[in-house]
C-alpha cells in the first residue's frame, strides 16, 4: 500500500530529527530524479527552485507558479513513497494557497524564503504555510528559509548570526520544522546558530568552500541540501563531453543508462 502524504510527511520529520545528517541531493526534472532515486542511500528528495527555472529560461525567482507546481508534482510521482520536499521560493503571494496547491500534488515539506521581510510579517507567512499543511491533514515538513547571510550585505557576520537566531526562534514558534541558513557557513558560525536555535533545527546549504556533511552532523546540524549545483555539476559535465567531441573525442565507455 502506497505511503499517504501525512505518512510522507512525518517520514520527512523523521529524517530531520534524527542524530544523523539528512543528505538531500537536489534534482530539477524527472530524470535528474530517477538518477538519485536509484542511489540506495536516497532518504528524501528536495528540488531546486533555480535549475527548474533555469530549465524553463526563467532567472531564479521568477518561475510561475503554475510551472513549478506541475515540474514538481512529476518528481513526485516518479518517486513514489520517498517524500519530496520543494523550493516553494517565498511562498508567491499567497503562502498557505502555494502550500495547500502543492500538497495537492504530492510535496510534503518545502523551502519558503523571508527576503528579510521584517520578522513579525515573515513569521505570520511562516504560520499560514503551517495552517494550510494542518487544513490538509498533512503534518508539513516547513524548512523555513532565511536570508539573513545571503541577503545581509557587509553586516558585520556578528549582526547576520544575530539576525538568522532571531527570525529562526521565531519561525519555529510559528511551526516550521527546521531553519534554512543559506551561505557558506563555518565552524564557530556554525555553532552559534545552533546554540541559538537548537540542536537539529538548522538547514544548510553545501558550497563550495562550505564544511562537508559529516562536519555539519557533528556540530547539530539537521539537513545538508546542495541547490542549484547539482545541476551545476551535471552541466559542467555536458559542456566538457561536447568540447571533447568537437575534438573528435568519444563518448566515454563508463557513461550509464540512466534513463
């Protein structure tokens, strides 16, 4: 019997409340999905809300809604019982809509970004994506986002821990169930945010230059994500094959079937 989306959903909950880090590689469209649900250690899916727009030619942030809900409502049923949480961007107009359309078509948890919205106005936009899960009878894996690092300028690092502490506490006390802190976050940043938020509240996000999982797990972290490298990754690779083949190279013999 197929899992039901609350059952996804606590799953989801599960896996970030557990002591061991939730490794979500993120995927764009349905075969990026099927090359990472056939890896055996895949326990969750997240989608990237930049490559699925980069996908259809829109700059981050931009993407209707409408395109997004049915991208991700593929993912989803291509991954079957794995939950699949989605880049939802700032929740779009109407935050607890967005979220109850995209219960509608499968996602039982989901990144939503304050923008550094004044913290009472993103908390209330927090609590309506909450009320629309609990509406559906869905217990909604909220991993609210804030942008304290990537959007907080030349503030002092000192002012954006502070200020990630601050909009966390108070998005948790609205109902999410873990703190996004995008940014390349070291050690002793990485600690404070913890010791303010809570020990498996905090999402982070794998850069380049950023501390690699099992460092995150040690320090309390809850769940790695790696946006729009992946894809990143996967067009750096296309890139360099053509150039190879423009060379009159070959395609490599260790090239799998993935699809």
């Amino acid at each position: 019997m197929a899992a039901s989306p609350a059952d996804r959903a606590r799953s989801l909950r599960e896996l970030h409340a557990a002591p061991e880090i939730l490794r979500v590689v993120n995927v764009w469209d349905v075969v990026s999905a099927k090359a990472i649900l056939a890896l055996p250690e895949t326990k969750a899916l997240a989608t990237a809300g930049h490559s699925i727009a980069a996908t259809f030619g829109y700059p981050d942030g931009t993407i209707p809604l409408d395109i997004t809900l049915d991208m991700v409502g593929r993912i989803v049923e291509a991954a079957g019982d794995v939950p699949v949480s989605a880049d939802l961007d700032n929740g779009y107009d109407d935050p607890g809509e967005t979220t109850r359309r995209a219960i509608g078509v499968g996602i039982v948890g989901a990144n939503v970004e304050d923008r550094l919205l004044p913290v009472t106005e993103a908390a209330e936009r927090v609590a309506a994506v909450v009320a629309a899960g609990e509406a559906e009878g869905v217990p909604f894996a909220l991993n609210a986002r804030t942008d304290a690092f990537v959007r907080g300028g030349d503030k002092p690092v000192a002012e954006k821990v502070a200020d990630a502490i601050e909009r966390g506490r108070a998005y948790l006390d609205a109902g999410a169930d873990i703190i996004f802190v995008p940014g390349v976050l070291d050690a002793d940043v990485t600690r404070e945010l913890v010791a303010g938020i809570g020990e498996r509240k905090i999402s982070v996000i794998g850069l380049p230059g950023a501390l690699t999982a099992a460092q995150y797990e040690a320090l309390g972290v809850a769940r790695i994500s790696y946006g729009p490298t992946t894809q990143r990754v996967a067009l750096t690779a296309l890139q360099d094959v053509a150039t190879s083949l423009y060379a009159d190279g070959v395609i490599p013999e260790s090239t799998r079937a993935l699809n």
